[in-house]
C-alpha cells in the first residue's frame, strides 16, 4: 500500500493511498467530507462524518459502512492515524447522502451516468458511439482508435470461448490474460503496466499501435487454437494461452531484430487527470449541461 499520497479538489488536499495488489485507489472520507460542507476543521468534518455514518445506517447502507476500511494516514500535526477511507464507488455513494450544495453536481453526474448505462442496455451500439467519443476527447488519433475498438472485439471474442470452455470469469480469466501477455511481451501485466508508470489506468488504452496489433495477434491466435483444440477446464485452457502469446512473441522479436528497436515501451497516454480530477471533470460537465437547461 503507498500511503502519503495527496489529491487536490478545490485547492484543497484530499490524502489517498494506493493498493498496489487490489489496483484500487483509497480516499479519506473525513478530507472529502470537509470539502464539500465547508467544514473549516479536522473535527468539524470528523463529526460530520460520525452524524453521516448514523443517517447511512438508517438508510440500510450497513454493508457500505462494513466494507469501508481504515488507513494510517498523515495528519495535520504530522503524525499518522488511523483514518476511515473509501474505494471509488463507495465514494461516491456516501456523497449521495450528502445534502450539500457542493454534492449535488456529482449527484446529476451519476444519475446521468445511470442514464446512459440504462440506454446502453436498450441499445448497446452507443456504447461503441461514447467510448470512440470519450477516445477522441483524450486526443487519440482516429487510426489509434480504430485499432483499440478491434482490439475490444478481439477480446470479447477470446472471452467467450473462454466461457465456453469452462473458464470462469473473475481470477482465471486474469490468469490467463497473465500468460498470454508474458509469452508475447516477456513481461506479465503487472510489470508491463509498472514499465509504462500506470496504476489503475487500462494497459491497452497505453499501448502504440504496434503494441496493440502484437496483443490482439496473440489474443486471436489464442481463440483460433482453442476452437481447433477445444480445451476443457483451466489448465488446458493455460496450455493453449502461453502457445497464443508464443506465436505474437515470436513475431515480435522477428521485429525487433530487423529493425533493432525493442517494440515494448514505456510511453503511455499521458494521463493528466487522476481519479478525482475525472471525477471533477464529470461535475463540471453536469454543471455545464444544467446551465444550458435552465437557458
């Protein structure tokens, strides 16, 4: 866990941690809290929080409260303490029992995310339309894009015949993405994204074009040997996904010595923003849309 960690959302510093092992981001629910209700003191929030946990309680949000965990983290006065904190998603759901001005914008931001979730299910073709917008307003180039979205049908192909094989969704479908990655890369997916300093960013929204065709080369060569082979259970399933990778590996050392320039690198997609700071972002764009309506 990398502690010390610090956020700034309205000039103000929210302190996180990161968990390596889960990929997961920690935030101090006291700091958030102080944010947005204008709590000028450690305790004026710390309280606030212990009046909020009661109306949660109420609410039936128990197992909310259960999960949430407590970390050591810096405190004005230097020393470290044990501090309640809150993964992204529980997060956002004590913000909604904040009734606050300074809360109610993200509170629009997930009921327009909620929307759009909803028409997705009717209508799973935007799904492709907002995640080539989303790519676009990165700054990805269109030829980029267009790789990545074929990338995802490579992978949501590899995953179902996974499925069909008997694999299960959750740690083994992990473990063998792990294999396949390390046959064709040399390196597993969690040294691959450490290369390219990222955490909880997605590896393949990092990787260049050429990264990109070598991994869906390998995912594709995976499923096309699975469906000749037709594997049961994991292990076969492990067989097959180290002899897939080994085929794009193979590819890219062909490369790399003719050309003479490792094709894995540590560039990645720069990412400005970090959690919170996409978070924001999100509020801002409700604020902007709630202006417009009310025009």
């Amino acid at each position: 866990m990398e502690n010390n960690q610090l956020q700034l959302f309205e000039n103000k510093e929210i302190r996180t941690a990161w968990d390596g092992e889960r990929e997961e981001w920690y935030f101090s629910v006291v700091d958030v809290v102080a944010v947005l209700t204008n709590q000028n003191t450690q305790r004026g929030a710390s309280n606030y929080w212990a009046k909020l946990k009661q109306r949660l309680k109420m609410e039936g949000a128990d197992q909310l409260l259960t999960n949430c965990q407590q970390l050591k983290m810096t405190a004005t006065d230097g020393k470290k303490r044990l501090t309640d904190v809150a993964t992204t998603e529980q997060l956002l759901r004590i913000i909604q029992s904040i009734p606050s001005p300074k809360a109610e914008p993200f509170k629009l931001w997930l009921a327009e995310v909620g929307r759009e979730r909803i028409e997705e299910t009717i209508d799973p073709e935007l799904t492709i339309d907002r995640a080539l917008d989303t790519y676009l307003k990165k700054g990805y180039s269109r030829e980029w894009i267009n790789q990545r979205l074929q990338a995802i049908q490579v992978r949501k192909e590899l995953t179902d015949e996974w499925q069909d094989r008997g694999v299960q969704k959750g740690v083994e479908f992990a473990i063998l993405t792990d294999e396949i990655t390390r046959a064709w890369s040399g390196m597993t997916t969690r040294q691959y994204k450490k290369l390219k300093g990222l955490k909880k960013e997605n590896l393949r929204d990092n990787m260049t074009t050429l990264e990109i065709v070598l991994n869906m080369l390998a995912e594709a060569t995976t499923t096309e040997l699975s469906k000749v082979h037709q594997p049961q259970g994991f292990e076969e399933n492990r067989e097959i996904a180290k002899r897939g990778g080994s085929y794009a590996g193979e590819t890219r050392k062909s490369i790399e010595a003719d050309t003479g320039r490792s094709i894995i690198t540590s560039e990645n997609a720069v990412q400005l923003n970090t959690v919170v700071t996409d978070m924001i972002e999100g509020v801002v764009n409700a604020e902007d849309k709630e202006g417009e309506n009310k025009k």
